[in-house]
C-alpha cells in the first residue's frame, strides 16, 4: 500500500488501547532487572527525551531511570507538555536552543529519543542542526505516513492550533520525511492502536534501522521490550 493511501489502525486495535497499556504498565517492576540484563551499558552519553503530544517530560520517567540505570546521562526536553509548534517555537527553535545547552553543557553531542510527536520534532532538529545530534531514535513516530493515518489528527489540530492540511504544516512533514543526515532507529509496531504503524518508518530508508516490537501506543515509553529496544539502538549507532 502507498504511504500516501495509509489508513487509520483498526477501530479494535484502537478499543483496547487502554487496557494493553496498564497491563505492561504492572509488569514494569518485575521484568525490570531482565530487562536491563546483557544490555551494552553507557558512559555518560546524553540522551535527550521528547515527549509525545500532550505530555510532558513527567511521561518520560520511566525510560529515563532506565536509561540511567544503564549509564547513560538522560535530559528533559524542559518545554512542558507537548503542544506541538506552540511549544518548541517556530521552525523548533526553543527546542534547538534547549538541545544546544545541553550540547555545550557535556560538551558532546545529544541523542535524541522522541517518542510519537517527540520523534517527528527530534528528526526536525536533525535536520537543522545535525551539528548537535549523535542521533535519533523514535518511537512510535508517525513521520513517514499522512497525518490521517493516524486516530489522533483532529487532536492534534485543536491542540496545536494548525490545520494538518496547511501548506507550511506539509513541508515540514515533507522536510521530516526525508532521509537524516544523522544515524537512526525507528522502532515501531503493527499493533499500535493509535498510529498505523507502516507509517512510523521507510523501508530502506538510508542511515535509519527499523525494528518492529509488540506495544500499544499508550504507554509505549514505559514497555520494557521498547525500553530495551531503545538502549540497543544508543548503542548500535555507536559502534
């Protein structure tokens, strides 16, 4: 099917949305140590952490302590919820400004983890600044698919305050779209109930790997196996 033609995800997968989400939500604490076993471990990277649309860096909790737990050094993107353009400034310069301090503060360049709209906003960065970013991981990230592909686009509108159909809205997505000048994972899954999954990455794209895991779209930063998923990833594109 043309990405161009993608639907929304099934209306079942989307009903029990909710219900998949506590369930791995409870399972957290104890598959904690196996999730962190064998694992490559960090030596202070940063990792900067973009939350999905409407939430804030308190979502990211989770990924953060396990990504501290496996040395590395995570970030809040300190913008507060995630309201789209409205929060990360025109063309994302708040967003680019807050990247760069953090950039200067370790003195390295930032891993960006950008879960749903955190990773459309972290592959916009990339390709703008790709001077301050190691790399880019999303999940979830809905960037290669229509906006109508996904159950959440007339939320997006109100929240934001844009028309997904607007001109400078789909350059963008277009400017998103394209292939990274940086390395790049897309984790994603057939499963979501929110996003249609064939959306969140290119087959083939250059310089981006795609792996797919099992997860609902609630919740999906706090699933071990994309937590998981995610440190392999900071380290593969560190090699």
């Amino acid at each position: 099917m043309a990405v161009e033609t993608l639907p929304p995800p099934p209306l079942g997968q989307f009903l029990i949305e909710t219900p998949r989400a506590a369930l791995a939500l409870a399972g957290v604490p104890f598959g904690w140590r196996q999730a962190l076993a064998g694992v490559p471990r960090a030596e202070g990277q940063p990792v900067m952490l973009l939350p999905g649309l409407f939430n804030s860096d308190r979502s990211m909790t989770i990924m953060a302590r396990y990504l501290r737990d496996l040395g590395h050094a995570p970030h809040g993107w300190a913008l507060g919820r995630n309201f789209g353009q409205r929060s990360i400034g025109v063309d994302g310069q708040a967003l680019i400004e807050r990247i760069d301090a953090v950039a200067q503060g370790t003195g390295r360049p930032v891993a960006l983890v950008g879960v749903s709209m955190g990773g459309i906003m972290a592959r916009l960065v990339a390709h703008r600044r790709p001077d301050l970013i190691e790399q880019v991981v999303t999940v979830a990230s809905p960037y290669a698919g229509p906006a109508r592909s996904t159950r959440v686009w007339r939320l997006y509108e109100w929240i934001s305050g844009e028309s997904v159909d607007d001109p400078a809205v789909l350059a963008l997505a277009e400017e998103v779209r394209r292939p990274l000048p940086v390395p790049a994972t897309a984790i994603w899954s057939a499963s979501d109930g929110l996003v249609n999954g064939m959306g969140c990455h290119v087959p083939g794209e250059p310089g981006c790997r795609a792996v797919e895991v099992v997860s609902s779209h609630y919740g999906v930063q706090t699933r071990l196996i994309v937590l998981r998923a995610v440190a392999e990833a900071l380290a593969g594109n560190r090699l």
